[in-house]
C-alpha cells in the first residue's frame, strides 16, 4: 500500500514529502517531477508570486542511480527567501479561509498561524508525490490529463475530442483549455475580476486512460474507487463539488439515457459506445476512461475585501488583504491529476502488489491474461 505525508507552511523553508509503499525498480527521472510543479504554477490568473517562485525537488532517500529501492521517498521543496517569522500578524479573518475555524480550534490569536498551514502552497508536496505515482503508472500504459471545462460560467465545448486531442491543445493553452474561443472570453473574465479586485472559479475535468477493469471493489464502501478519488479531489483547496461521469445531470434522466451499454467483440474483449458512467461502476474501474469533473470556488482573498469581525477586539473590521491569485482552476487541475494518480497508483499495488516493478507487472499481466479469456 502506498501513503504519504507531507510537511511545510506556505512561508516556511521547505515543504517535505514522504512516500512510503513504492515498489523497488522503478525509474524515477525529477525532472519529470520539476515539470509537473512547473505546471502546477502556470496558468492564467496566477499570481505574480509564481512568476518569481520556480519549484524544484531534492530527493533525499529511497533513490539510487534514479531507481527506486525499496524505501520511503524522501523529498524537498525549497520556500523562496520570505520567512513566515518575519511575516505580519494578522487578527480579521477571511471568509471562505480557514482563519476563524482554526483560530478557534486551536487557539491561536495570531491568523497568520492558520494561513501558513492551510494555504495551496502545500500541494507543491503533492504533485510531486503524484508525478512519481504517475511514473509507476506510465509503466502500465496509464496515462492522466486534466482541462479546464468552465470558467465563471463561461463553458468550453470538446465534445468528441479525443484524450489525444484535448491533450494537444492543452499543452499549447495558457489556461489547459482544450477550446480557443471559450478561453479568449475566459481570459477577458478573470482580466475585468482582477480590475474590479475580484476572483473568479470554474471546473476542471481529470481524464485518465488505460486503467484495466476491476480496480477498487464493491465488497467495502471504503475499497470503493469513487470513494476514493471524490475523497482526494475534494481535499484540494477550494474544491465544492465531485462528479463522475454524466454526474449532477443524471437526476434528470431516464434510466435507458444514462446507462453504458455492453458489447463483445473477439480480440477487443467487452466494451461500450457510451462512458456516461465516467469508467466507474459498483465502485470499480469497468475499463473506459475515468471521467472526472470538480467545481472550484472563486479564490476568497479579494483586494476589495469583505466584512470580518477581528477576533481580539471583536469589533467590525474588513478581512485581510493577502497577495493573491484571480483564479486557480488551471493549476488546481493539475493538483486534481497529481492526487488521482496517487490513488490509482495505490490501487494497482493493492491489486496487483509485488515489492519490485517485475513482480507486479508479472501480476498485472496475468491478470489481463485472466480477462481476456
Ligand atoms: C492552486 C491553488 C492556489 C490558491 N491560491 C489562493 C490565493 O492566492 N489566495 C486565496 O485566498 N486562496 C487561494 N487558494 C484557495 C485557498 O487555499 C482555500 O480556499 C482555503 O484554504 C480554504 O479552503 P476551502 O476553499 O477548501 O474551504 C488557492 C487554492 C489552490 C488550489
């Protein structure tokens, strides 16, 4: 079973990482890993913040001659120069921030020691664990892209564009937007927020493909894959809503417009002509594509700020104005691969296990030998 920790405030010296679980012989290459915490940076609406902030790895164990060995990957993020010491107090907490809830929880006066913690910055830790996920999965031809499907309402349209396709066209996008002329006007939304000290949210799709039937189970509801991507997509920050497949718009449909139907063909093996279910029934993998969608909300540090109560004097104050990006769905996209990786990189081992590369691609095989029957 793989896990991770991960260590760091927004404004410490480092973010540390620990992934335990790795199989040995897998080769890992950071510079892969450099270009997944690159990714996560970019995106329109960022901001200035990460054009001065380029986030590197060190990997302090588990490593050797760029294969894994067997042990818990240790790794490190450098924090650029500002240290959080040095950094103001603050007292009138955000709305939509962790500030009040935790201040309350654990008593603290300064806000400052809520923010430090609760802030993205940590997610850095987690795509990197997530892109070294990504290099075991790469080996069995698992591959992960995310997009950006809406911005403050504005929708793109990649209707029967393939994973390759939608791919392409991110790469070259400013703001992983597989449709040009829905990104022009999303960029002119998140411009006239930024000028009226506003932010702005949308939705993210993660696709993944290649995934053999049978990953997670029905047996347990905690074995279940939905259970346990909805759960990691939704504890990236700003994160309000999880859906697979047709999601949300199944409640207004009839039973014989939602569900996949199932064909046979010799050598092919079963397959459908829909993916309505987004790849997930009974809580497994049924071999299409996963298909996932999350909501982002508008970032809550706004340059013109709401109303707060300040927590020592309890007088009426106006929340903290903190550096702060106009929209994250882009990067948050990235973050939602990074953690989906993970998981089905956990669910591979829990099926196919093994404590070397060898061994679990002998077992996954024998597998897809056993299905294909
Ligand atoms: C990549 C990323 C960057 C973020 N940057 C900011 C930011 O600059 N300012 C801000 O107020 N919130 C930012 N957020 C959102 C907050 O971290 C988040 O809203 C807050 O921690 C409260 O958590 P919740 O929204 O999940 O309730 C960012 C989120 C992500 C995913």
């Amino acid at each position: 079973m793989l896990r991770y920790l991960t260590a760091g405030e927004s404004h410490g010296k480092y973010l540390v990482g620990i992934l335990e679980g790795m199989i040995a012989g897998l080769t890992i290459d950071t510079e892969l890993v450099n270009r997944e915490l690159s990714r996560r940076q970019a995106g329109y609406g960022r901001s200035p913040r990460m054009k001065i902030e380029s986030d590197r790895i060190e990997i302090l164990s588990g490593i050797r001659k760029s294969e894994s060995i067997g042990g818990p990957i240790a790794l490190l993020i450098k924090n650029r120069a500002e240290r959080m010491e040095q950094l103001p107090s603050f007292t009138s907490p955000r709305p939509g921030h962790a500030d009040l809830a935790g201040a309350l929880k654990y008593n603290r006066r300064d806000l400052r020691d809520i923010l430090e913690r609760a802030s993205a910055r940590e997610t850095a830790c987690r795509v990197a664990v997530g892109s070294i996920a990504r290099q075991l999965l790469r080996e069995f031809k698992i591959e992960l892209i995310s997009h950006v499907v809406n911005i403050a309402g504005i929708k793109a349209d990649t209707r029967g564009l393939s994973f390759t396709a939608i791919k392409s066209r991110v790469l070259r996008s400013k703001l992983n937007c597989g449709d040009q002329k829905a990104q022009a006007a999303m960029i002119a939304e998140i411009d006239k927020a930024g000028k009226e000290g506003d932010t702005v949210g949308g939705i993210f799709e993660v696709i993944i493909r290649g995934l053999p039937p049978g990953l997670g189970s029905y047996v347990h509801c905690d074995r279940k894959i939905d259970n346990r991507l909805a759960g990691a997509i939704s504890s990236i920050q700003s994160i309000k809503a999880v859906e697979f497949g047709l999601g949300f718009s199944v409640s207004g449909k009839r039973g014989s417009e939602v569900h996949d139907e199932i064909f046979y063909k010799k050598g092919k093996g079963f397959y459908r002509h829909s993916n309505n279910a987004g790849g997930i029934e009974g809580g497994m993998t049924n071999g299409e594509d996963i298909v996932l969608r999350a909501a982002v909300k508008p970032i809550s540090t706004l340059r013109r700020p709401l109303r707060s109560v300040d927590i020592v004097s309890k007088k009426p104050s106006r929340a903290r104005f903190e550096r702060a990006d106009i929209c994250v769905v882009p990067s948050a996209g990235v973050i939602g691969e990074a953690v989906a990786a993970f998981e089905i990189a956990n669910l591979m081992l829990e099926k196919f296990g093994g404590d070397s590369l060898e061994e679990m691609k002998r077992n996954y095989q024998g597998y897809i030998k056993q299905i294909s029957k």
